[in-house]
C-alpha cells in the first residue's frame, strides 16, 4: 500500500487551496443562526459557487454531475475546506448528504435528471421527515398512512425533528403503505414536494435557541406515485441506503471540526494561568486527556477514508456506518466535555464571554450543547449498537416487551 499523495492529488490540493484563497475573502458575513431565509441564500449561493468552479458533488459519480473525484481527493477536498474555514454545506446537507446519494443508488432515470443537477446547483433545499412523535427511536413504528388513490398517494400525519423544513423545497419521506403488513415491511420512501397543500411546518425551539427542527403536519397531501423511490413496501430498505450514508459519510466534516476544536482547546490551555504559576497546559492528566481524543478521532479518520472508499465504488457502508456514528459522537461529547473544562466560566454563556486569549468562545459553547443530541440524531447509541450486534455479529434480536 503507497499512502503518498500521487501528482494528481497534490495539482488537486494546490489548485483547492488557490481557488479558496481566491474567493473567501469576498464572501458576505454569515447570517444570523435563526434568520432562516438569509441563511438558506447564503448556502445556496456558496453551493452555486462550488458548482461554478467544478467542485460541487465532489464525492458523486461525473456521470450524475460530480466531480468523480478519487476517495483521497474527496478528503483533500474536505481538508482543505475545513482548513480555510469554508462554509459547509448547512441548509444543503439532507439534499447533498441524504436525499442525492439515495437517488444515485435508488431513484429512477427521470427523478434523477429532475432533481441532481439542481441539488448540485443549489436550487432545491431538501429536508428529511423520518422521525415522528410517537415513534421514538423504533422507526419501524411510523404511523404516518399513504393511501393509494389513482396516480397519487394520499399521505396523513406528522414528523418530527424535520431539518431546515421552512426552507425546503422537499422532503425525504417515509410512510407507511400498507398497515397489515409487518412493521418493516410496509413502509415506502417518497419525495414530498413541501409546497403540496396540506403540508404545514411548526419550527421548534432547540435547546441552543434556533428553530433548526421543525413539526411537519401532513393532512391529506396527495403525492404523485411518480415520486416514490424503489418499489412500494420496500422503503425500509431504501432508509436503511440513506441511513448509511448519513452515518457513515456525512459526518465527515464533523470529524475536521473536531480537530480544530482540539487545537483550540489545546491554545486555551497554553493560554490559560493555573494557581500553580504556569498555565492549565502543564496538568499531565489534561494532555493526557487530550492526547487520548487526538487519537479516537484519527481512528475515526482512518474509518472515514474506509467508508468513502465503499461509498465511491457503489457499496453501502452500513456496518461501517452504525461504528463510525457510535465512536464519533460519543467521541465529540468527551471533546466538548474537556472544552468546557478548559474554558471554565467562559463556556457558561454563547455571548459575552470571551476565551482567555481573548476571542469570542460562543461557537465552542454551542457546540457543546449541540453535541448532546448527537448519541440521539440518526439512529442513538443503543440502536447502533444493536444493528451492530444483530448484522455484525449475528447476535438474536433483542427480545420486543409488552
């Protein structure tokens, strides 16, 4: 195995690094976190432009309009992005992430040509409406019907959890087609055009103070059959395609975080007086606690490079999916943890407080409460472990309680 960067990947990097120091310092301030449609232009704009100097869908075949890029590329791509404090994809992630790998793999020839081209363009905002209120974490358990009359489906009820739905164009939608089927095998995987009558979104106030989430009410909204993917009943095994490359993909910009907020941390530390006369950087157990994520979250690295390659030869990474989403997640608390160790009073409030090199630590904060849903978003840690369990080591179904 030669790990070392071929000509191409370095042209790659350096033409990457150019364009970016090129057009960064000409794009407008970031809107505010809650101010939706401001947010929305601006990542569409950023989309169109990464479409415009041939960098949009790095990761997709050239032949869905791509770039094809090598899996060593596409992680350059998102080094180098991350390294240069690009935006990421925000209000694009479910259409970019979710939505267009599952057409990819799952969607006919004419769902395909209507809607890539304009997710890589940063025409259509997508959102994903899986969850419900009453289903918790057992997916399986959705109650929302869709009743076939004629050319459509007639869909009734509600989800939640619903990302960047007041500004979506569609959703990603899993119903439920036949009720007396087994709970897995009813359910079917349809695009939802958010503009349907019927369709009714309720933000939600998260704990960080955004409205990122919304409630989707659903009341008799008649979707084309045109508009579902793969065949009807078999949606469970069309999420289980857009759960691997949610677990296992789209989190890579995530882990890149994760080290810069290392270095951050690491920067306060240096930064930061102890009472013994010297700073908090010289505490032995800290470094060691430091060194200890720097590691996990190289791990999770190498696990990433594994994913993408399955992804980039037409595999589904499931199994190692569900282990990157574990590790990850449970990995980013323990960093946000020591985070606010270090930061001490300053992690108590997003504004205000600054750091103690003096700059504003509002992001690290957020960050912190953000990532104690991230062991619930996308499946929690228990039904990762039992996927794990149940497709990996072959282990009996844990037993259902009535």
């Amino acid at each position: 195995m030669d790990l070392r960067p071929t000509d191409r990947e370095i042209a790659f990097r350096d033409r990457l690094r150019a364009w970016l120091a090129e057009v960064l310092p000409t794009l407008p301030p970031a809107p505010a976190r809650d101010d939706w449609p401001a947010r929305r232009r601006y990542d569409t704009a950023w989309q169109r432009r990464l479409f415009d100097a041939g960098y949009a869908g790095v990761d997709w075949p050239s032949e869905h309009g791509g770039l094809g890029a090598s899996p060593t590329e596409q992680l350059i791509f998102l080094e180098e992005t991350a390294r240069a404090r690009a935006p990421y994809v925000g209000a694009n992630f479910v259409g970019l992430l979710h939505a267009g790998p599952t057409l990819i793999v799952e969607g006919t020839a004419a769902q395909r040509a209507r809607h890539l081209p304009r997710i890589l363009r940063g025409e259509e905002v997508w959102c994903q409406g899986f969850s419900e209120p009453d289903a918790g974490s057992d997916l399986a358990a959705l109650r929302t019907s869709a009743v076939r009359d004629g050319d459509c489906y007639v869909v009734t009820g509600r989800k939640i959890w619903t990302s960047h739905a007041q500004v979506a164009d569609h959703c990603e939608l899993l119903v439920r087609t036949d009720p007396g089927a087994p709970r897995h095998k009813g359910i079917t995987w349809l695009i939802l055009p958010m503009d349907a009558p019927g369709v009714r979104v309720r933000p939600l106030r998260t704990a960080v103070g955004t409205s990122e989430f919304s409630e989707l009410v659903l009341d008799e909204v008649r979707v084309p059959v045109s508009h579902r993917v793969g065949p009807e009943n078999d949606g469970w095994r069309v999420a289980m395609v857009t759960f691997s490359f949610e677990r296992g993909t789209a989190f890579i910009g995530e882990v890149i975080e994760s080290r810069n907020i290392l270095r951050e941390i690491v920067a306060a530390a240096r930064a930061t007086p102890d009472r013994g006369g010297g700073t908090l950087w010289d505490d032995a157990a800290l470094r060691r606690d430091v060194g200890r994520l720097v590691a996990e979250v190289n791990g999770l690295w190498a696990l990433i490079r594994k994913n993408v390659s399955e992804a980039s030869a037409g595999m589904v990474p499931v199994q190692g999916a569900s282990v990157f989403k574990l590790r990850f997640t449970e990995n980013r608390q323990r960093i946000a943890d020591l985070a606010s160790r270090v930061l001490g009073r300053a992690s108590l409030a997003l504004d205000g407080l600054p750091g103690p090199d003096g700059r504003a630590r509002g992001h690290v904060v957020e960050d912190r409460v953000n990532t104690l849903s991230f062991t619930i978003a996308a499946g929690t840690s228990q039904i990762q472990r039992n996927i794990l369990a149940e497709r990996a080591l072959g282990l009996p179904k844990e037993p259902r309680w009535t």
